[in-house]
C-alpha cells in the first residue's frame, strides 16, 4: 500500500496495533457504504510526490466526498470534474497573484509531480459526509507524514491554511523549515484569503531553501466538467 520512498520512514507506523484497527474501520465501511477515494489512491499523494522530492507540504483537511470528487489529492478533482469552490478561489488568487489563467479542469498531478505534496489529514471519507473518518487514526499516519518532512535534514515550506491545518505547527521545525499560514480558501473565509499571495511567499521559501521554485501553471485537458 505505502510507496517505496515513504516505507523507511513510515513502515513501522503501519506496523502498530492503531493502523491495524483503523485498516478494519476502513474496510467495514467499504463493505456498507461508499467511500471515497477508491482503495488504490488512498497513497496517492505519498506515490505523486517522493519523500525526498518533498520542496512544499500543503495541507488539507479530508478527501472530497461527491462522486468522482476525492483521488488522494488534497483539494484536486479528476480531469473532468467540475472544479469545488475552495480550488476555484485557489486558481483566481493565483490569476490575481501570478497572472496564470485559470484552468479547466482542477487536477493538480502537475504540482505534486514537482514536489508540491498535496497531503490531507485525513485519507478516506464516506461519500456525502464530511468529517466522516475524522479521529478514526489516520491523523496519527499523517502527522507521521508531517514530522517525517520536519525530521528531513533538507528544508522544505509548509502552508496551513485554515485553523485545522494551524494546529499542527507544533509538529514542524520551524527554525529549519519555512511555515506559511493563512485563511482557507474555502468560500467562508475565502475574503481573507485573497491577497494573502500564497504563491510568492511559497516560491521565495523555496528558492531561498537552493531549490527551483514551482510552476503553478495548470494545464488545459479540454476537458471543463
């Protein structure tokens, strides 16, 4: 299940008796309801972006829960589906901010493929309720992420946006790694988070950390939900 370049640093967390109890929630619930991602994309941030290719750790809360909505990225859609209201204020600060347009389609591949992980909290839910796996112990497995980024001697950035994700600053190194915090972007606090220019301060973190910054550009698939 876990990627290659996630096991010496995460394996021994799968190993304990939490991960265990949390794998037979989780199929319990696949079993009687319809949950989503599908079971071969719960990793896949972890699969799109390398351990040691981590340059940015975003922070999400739980997958979507429409259909065809949630694939292991947070706050991305597959090719296709109609892009959710917090990726759309995403996209119009990053036309406002970077000049980027705004793309067709809300599939983000192209940011977790050049080191952008894209993790939620929380990686299953079922479909039509939010929150529905929240404090089942998947938290556990990516504040494992989270420190394990932290723990890396190479620096990175991470970016909390919205007071869920605030609340795991106290797992980051913040004297070796860059911490951008912000409103969610989310339409309740989306006031708040435009003008926040996320992406600059992003991409001058990172460039001040020795490496390239991201392109933020996200192509057209011709494919608008």
């Amino acid at each position: 299940m876990l990627p290659d370049s996630w096991q010496d640093v995460l394996g021994e967390e799968l190993d304990k008796p939490y991960f265990q109890q949390l794998t037979e929630f989780v199929e319990t619930e696949r079993a009687t309801h319809k949950i989503f991602p599908p079971r071969d994309e719960v990793f896949a941030a972890l699969e799109a972006t390398p351990f040691d290719r981590v340059k940015v750790l975003i922070l999400g809360q739980d997958p979507y829960h429409g259909e065809g909505q949630g694939h292991g990225l947070c706050f991305s859609v597959r090719p296709g589906v109609k892009t959710p209201p917090s990726l759309r204020n995403i996209f119009k600060e990053m036309k406002e901010e970077l000049g980027h347009p705004v793309p067709d389609n809300g599939y983000l591949m192209p940011w977790a493929e050049q080191g952008v992980l894209l993790l939620n909290a929380v990686l299953t839910v079922r479909e039509g309720e939010a929150n529905s796996h929240k404090s089942k112990g998947w938290e556990k497995v990516t504040d494992a992420v989270i420190k394990a980024v932290s723990d890396r001697s190479d620096p990175a950035v991470f970016v909390l946006w919205g007071n869920y994700a605030k609340k795991k600053l106290p797992l980051i190194d913040t004297e070796r790694h860059t911490v951008i915090q912000g409103a969610h972007p989310s339409p309740l606090s989306a006031k708040l988070f435009f003008g926040s220019r996320p992406f600059t301060q992003i991409d001058d973190a990172v460039k001040a950390q020795g490496h390239d910054p991201i392109d933020w550009r996200v192509p057209d698939l011709g494919v608008r939900a």
